[in-house]
C-alpha cells in the first residue's frame, strides 16, 4: 500500500463523525510513500459515514524521478564507501512545516503528508494559527520543540523513563496534549484519568533524546538551539504538567535530508529458549553448529557464504559487549535465548537457513524448547 492503512482503519475511520461534527483538524505524515493513496482511502471512509471533509496532501518529497541524476553525481555511502545502489525501491527527502500551514490556510480538514519531519506535524499548524514568519527563527526553534516532545507520543508521558518504577498504570498511559502560546512557550500536559507521569524527568529525557548537538539540531525550517531551554512543573494538573520556553533559532541549512530505501538481499531470524544447566553454552555451540552446517549445504550448491551474521545469547548479557557481568559458578544462567540472524543475497540460501533450525531440537543440545513463532520466515 505504501502508506499506514491503521491510521485510516483504526485512528480515524471509527471516529470521522466526532472529528467533523467538532471541527477538530488532523494532520498525519501516514502517507509514507504514498500520500495520494492514503487521502483517496480517507476520502472513502468520509463518504461511507456521510461526512464532507476537505484532505490535502503534501507532495514533492518523493525524489524517485533524480535517481539517475543522483547515481551520475557519483554519490557514495560516507561509511563503506558502497556505490549508489541499483534497486532503489523508494527516495524522499524529509519535508517540513510550510507545506502544511499553506495547506490548513487553504481550509483543509485534513493533512496527510509523505515523508516529513515528525516535529513539522505540530509546527505546521502553529505557523497557521499564528502566523509566524520564516524568518521568526526563535519562534519557529519554539514550534519544533513542542513537536519534538510529543513526536514519540506516550514517551514524554513517562514511557521509557529512566525511573520507570515511578510511573504508574502504563495499560492507560495519557498521550501528551501541548498548548502553545503565539509567543512560542507552551504547557504540555496529558488528559485527566489517564496513567502515566508528566514531571520535569520525563519531559527533559524527551528534549534531549536523538538530538545530536543540542545547539544545532538541524530541521527544515529552522536550526535550533535547545541548550537553554527551561522545563518546570505547574502544580494543580491532575497527571502532572510542565511548561517549557526558551528555545532559540538561527536559519536552516540550503539543504534537506534525504532517506532511501533499497532491496540489499534477503533475511531471517530465529529466536529458540533454551533450558537447563550451562544454557549459554548450549545456545553459543547451537547457533553455531546451525551455521556450520548451512555453509557445508551452501558450498555444496554453490552458494556464496552468508554476507552477515548476528549471534547473541540473550541472558548471557552479550548485548553489554566487554561490560557483561559473568557469573560466580561459573555454570551461568539455567535459561537463556538464541538469537540468530542471517542475511544473504539469495532467498533460497535464507529458506535452507530457515529449514534447518528445528533439527537442533533433535540433534543438538537437550533443552532447546521449541522457535519462538515457528519456522523462520524469510
């Protein structure tokens, strides 16, 4: 489909009378790499329930058509110094608020957008309501942090906390609602009955998380700097509030980033508990036992070896690297999980892969419990 069909199925088709009996104005980037779809999908849910709606889409993100002239500028990949790839499936570059705001100045209801920044969500339609100028750069810097905050959704309400105990009833956790000044401050808080933690911690995690540099954080229409960027709790909000000012702007970069996507091959992971004394030892001499005997079938047919292979025991704590806490027996933990992952330019090597997990249950090591979700897929 190309777009995210739950948000026409799930977020919005159950509830398109209330949104348009209220008024209520709703701006998505769930067109992913193909908006117009998305919109002709809506439009089809609105007639169902009677409802007229106004849906415009934000275009021109979709960079498809400079393929060849970006594979003639000789661009390379910065880490591997790769080639540009010849199966580019999808390339758009990352849009940001203006198209928006021109879009809710012209009466639309809803908003759907391809590929754009998450924080131009929310400062599009701040630049409608207040008219704020392109180049009111600290205003603009004030807009994308009320978007920046509440872009991961229930993250800034206490999900992922560090002091996760704290934070309470994450089965109804309230999603945040941000209320902004023409001035740029705003009161983020979330809705009353509802579980999570709205506190300076939760909110301040949220500010700093993939940032990069604090005093540069490069967006479409702004660069922003939210070093000195102040969060303090207003008492009296049931589930807690905060309000936040202090972001400065400078001017964006002539540049946008761009996000492709290619078909780099084929792969699959197999996910196997096992059980009983010396569980990691098993797991590690399993997983590698699988591989061994893949790559004997794989020279046999003349297949090349796999191009990338990801072994961890989960409970061993392989995923601290050098940092992992051994244990004082020496004998490790009783259970433990293989996690397998293989990657190869042929889908029939990944399908031998795949049938060749469920003989360890039989032919290696007692304890393995079964494959989580089955067989593989690849």
């Amino acid at each position: 489909l190309g777009y995210i069909p739950d948000f026409v199925s799930t977020a919005m088709a159950p509830y398109i009378k209330d949104i348009h009996r209220k008024g209520v104005r709703v701006i998505s980037n769930a067109g992913g790499i193909n908006p117009l779809a998305c919109a002709a999908a809506l439009q089809e849910v609105a007639k169902k329930a009677d409802v007229d709606m106004k849906i415009a889409v934000v275009a021109g993100d979709d960079l498809m058509s400079e393929k060849e002239n970006l594979k003639g500028a000789g661009i390379t990949d910065v880490e591997s110094g790769k080639q540009f790839p010849e199966s580019i499936h999808s390339m758009s570059a990352y849009l940001g608020a203006r198209p928006i705001s021109r879009a809710l100045d012209l009466g639309a209801d809803i908003v759907v957008t391809g590929r754009c920044v998450d924080s131009g969500i929310v400062l599009g339609p701040l630049i409608h309501s207040f008219g704020w100028n392109r180049d009111e750069f600290d205003l603009l810097a004030a807009g994308s942090l009320a978007g920046h905050l509440i872009e991961c959704g229930a993250q800034c309400t206490g999900g992922i906390f560090t002091d996760w105990h704290a934070v309470p009833d994450w089965h109804n956790i309230g999603f945040p609602i941000v209320e902004c000044s023409s001035e740029g401050d705003f009161i983020l808080s979330k809705p009353p009955d509802t579980g999570g933690l709205i506190s300076f911690g939760t909110v301040a995690e949220q500010l700093v998380y993939e940032l990069g540099n604090p005093q540069r954080y490069l967006l479409p229409d702004v660069t922003c700097d939210f070093s000195e960027v102040s969060i303090t709790e207003i008492p009296g909000f049931d589930g807690g509030a905060v309000k936040v000012l202090g972001a400065k702007g400078s001017p964006p970069s002539p540049f946008y980033k761009v996000n492709a996507a290619y078909l780099d091959g084929f792969r699959a992971t197999a996910v196997c508990p096992v059980g009983g004394p010396k569980a990691v030892q098993k797991g590690k001499l399993t997983a590698e036992s699988i591989l061994k005997r893949t790559r004997l079938i794989f020279s046999q047919l003349g297949y090349e070896d796999y191009s990338a292979v990801n072994i961890q025991v989960l409970g061993s704590e392989d995923t601290y690297g050098p940092h992992a806490r051994r244990s004082i027996d020496g004998q490790g933990p009783r259970e433990a999980v293989i996690w397998l992952a293989v990657h190869h330019k042929q889908k029939e090597a990944v399908e031998i892969f795949s049938r060749e997990i469920a003989p360890a249950g039989t032919g290696m090591a007692p304890g393995l419990t079964g494959v989580v979700g089955g067989r593989p897929k690849v």
